[in-house]
C-alpha cells in the first residue's frame, strides 16, 4: 500500500514552519465524575504530537469522543480531561480551542487540542463544506486515528480530500504495515483466532479467512455453532442453529484447500453462567442438554497450542471461553502464553482480546496489538477502509 508517511516528510524538512492537522483517537472511556479511566489511545497518540512539534510545526490536533448530539455541544462531550492527560504526558500546557472551524491561531512550536470534532454538524456524513473548511487550516494533514479508519467522516476522510498534503501519521502506518504483514504477505503457516459470542457478527470474516489461513481456530459461541454442525452436542450452550450451514460450508472451503477448522475434542462446562458455578471438564461428544460450554478443554487447549507455536502468523481475534471467570480462563490463558512464546509474527485487535492481553501480561510479546475495533475487523472482512483509500488515492497524485 502506497502512502505518503508523516515520519518521511519530518525527515525530509518539509513540516518545519507548516501548519499541521492531526486526527488522532482519543476517544477514551470516562467515569460518571468525567476522570479518564484508561488511556492507551491517548499514550499511542502522542508519538505523532511529538513528531509534528520537533520538526517544528504548528500543531492542531483534534478528535472525537463519545456519542455526541451534532450541533449541540454538552459539557461531557469535552475533550478537557484529554487535554489535562496530555498535559501530563507531553510535559507542557495543552489549550482547549472550542469553535475552531472557522480559524485556530496557533503559532510554529505551539499546540492546541481542537475541541470535540463530532458536534461539527456534518461531520459523520462527510460534508464538502465543513471538510474543505477544515482543510483550510492545515498545510499538511495527518491522520493518526486507526480506530475511525472504517469511517467516511469529514475529519477522517472530507479533509484528506482537500488539504494540500494528506498522509498518515506513525501509528496509522504501523497499523497498515502490521496487517500488510499478517495478512497480504504472511510468512506460512497462517493461524487465525476469530472468537465471540455469535457466529452471525463475524460470519464475513469467517468466510474471507477461509481463503486465506492453513488453520482458522474459532472460541466461545462461535465454536459452539461450529460443533453442532460437526454433529457434536451443545446442551443449552449459546449458538446460532441457523447458522449451521454457513459454518459447514467455511469449513468445507477450509478442507478443500487442505486447511482446517479445529473442533474441540473437549469442553469444560456449567450448569449455569457463573464465576461460582461449579466447573466441569468433560469430552465434547459427552455435553448433556443442561449443560453450558464456557470453555475449551485443556486436551483441546493444548493440541491449539502446539499448533501455534508451528505457525509463521498468528491473526487474534476474541478469547475462546469465558476468561473473566476463573475455572473458564485455561483455554485462553494457554492460548494467550502459546502466540507469546510462539516466534511467529502476531497481530491482535479487539476489545475483549486486549483485556486478556492485559490479564496475562503479554503486552510486550505480541507482535502488533491493534488499537482499533471495528477498523480491525473490517480488515479483516477483507474490505478496504475509507482511509486508506482516499491515503492512497492522494499519494498516487504527487
């Protein structure tokens, strides 16, 4: 994928004394009293804010946050507490600028945090106006924010139409060349984990990486739809009947290409879906009709782990059981140490996938974590996002 990259222009000398548009993602989750409870996305941010501010820019930076009504501004809807947090990480005074489409006085050297860019109205359907008024700003724009990547948004996709410069920012970039690695040009064999609660939310992405992995390893309610379609019993277990063919058929485009689906030999069950519901382990053709699988077996969680450990890409989407329960976190906790100790190059994406990165205290030995949700499963799907194209389209141009 040919795109122009913000690092290259910094070490080209083309940023110094320009005015410089970051989309970034700073859309982090807050408590009712409005304190920041968590904030990777504001950290991952700040390698692009430091790179626009040492080549001597004039910096603006802007994103969304929450759900807010366009055109009516609420006081929760602030990027204030990002813009103290940001304070703290960069070491000096970072302004909140509210009404800035019309105009953002920021000097060479200066940085100032754009208030929330979703209660601009016309900002979710990409409106000519507000994104040429936009990119009026800006000499050069930026996009930093992965996480909107899926998005035709006026700030994400309007203003790279029209600014002089449009190009991606380092952790943009990082993401492009971490899926380009897991995905256009794996190193063989190629596993996927693709795990959660409904076959129906991920039936597209079943079916693109049917054509592409050696081994598609599938957890929790999705495995559950994959069993009944092996003929195997599911007791009360969360599934899709209706599905059934569908599974079927991915796991026939799976064999045919001499790849497989792995069915899990062994469960661990419960009668009911409880931390202290009593814990079960049991082969999967033995699950009786009260029982709920909330687990892998650890027959089936090690034969998983072994085949890890022999791949050359591992793609990892969603725990296998039910992790935040004890007696049901073996199967992704063995799956978990396996792609950290395999030497295959890893990428990671989702939010439930990243809490069990954290839970097991990996973070340092996968390969590439990816920092957005829904941008990472349409990759996924095998569609191209928004941003990317219109990246590509720009870079194309000069």
């Amino acid at each position: 994928m040919h795109i122009l990259r913000f690092s290259d222009l910094c070490a080209q000398g083309q940023v110094a004394g320009k005015r410089v548009f970051i989309r970034a993602d700073l859309n982090v989750p807050l408590d009712a009293s409005g304190h920041i409870t968590e904030d990777t996305r504001i950290r991952a941010s700040v390698p692009c804010i430091r790179m626009a501010l040492e080549a001597g820019a004039a910096v603006m930076v802007t994103s969304h946050l929450g759900r807010p009504v366009e055109g009516q501004f609420k006081p929760e809807d602030s990027l204030a507490p990002v813009a103290r947090r940001l304070s703290e990480l960069l070491g000096r005074a970072v302004p909140l600028r509210a009404d800035w489409v019309g105009g953002v006085a920021v000097q060479p050297g200066e940085l100032v945090l754009l208030e929330n860019c979703r209660v601009n109205p016309g900002e979710k359907k990409n409106d000519e106006t507000l994104a040429r008024a936009i990119a009026a700003l800006c000499d050069i724009f930026v996009n930093d924010a992965f996480g909107t990547a899926h998005r035709a948004e006026a700030t994400t996709y309007g203003v790279a139409q029209y600014a002089p410069t449009a190009c991606a920012g380092p952790l943009l970039a990082a993401e492009i060349d971490a899926l380009t690695k897991a995905l256009a040009h794996p190193a063989r064999p190629l596993a996927a984990i693709v795990a959660g609660s409904k076959v129906s939310t991920k039936l597209t992405i079943l079916k693109s990486l049917a054509g592409k992995v050696d081994q598609l390893i599938v957890g929790g309610g999705i495995a559950n739809t994959f069993m009944l379609a092996a003929g195997l019993p599911i007791g009360k277990s969360l599934a899709e009947p209706g599905l059934v063919d569908e599974a079927r058929a991915v796991m026939a485009a799976m064999k045919a290409r001499g790849a497989e689906v792995p069915i899990p030999t062994d469960v661990v069950t419960a009668k009911s879906f409880s931390a202290e519901a009593p814990a079960a382990t049991k082969r999967a053709e033995d699950v009786q009709e009260d029982d709920l699988i909330l687990d892998i077996g650890p027959e089936t969680a090690n034969h998983l782990a072994s085949q890890l450990h022999q791949a050359g890409t591992i793609v990892w989407n969603g725990p296998v059981g039910v992790f935040e329960f004890p007696a049901f976190e073996n199967g992704t906790r063995v799956l978990a140490q396996a792609i950290a100790d395999s030497k295959a190059f890893s990428i990671a994406g989702g939010g439930d996938t990243l809490a069990a990165i954290a839970k097991y205290g990996i973070e340092d030995r996968v390969g590439y974590i990816s920092t957005g949700g829904g941008a990472f499963l349409e990759v996924l799907e095998g569609r191209t996002l928004p941003a990317f194209e219109i990246l590509e389209k720009r870079a194309a141009e000069k």
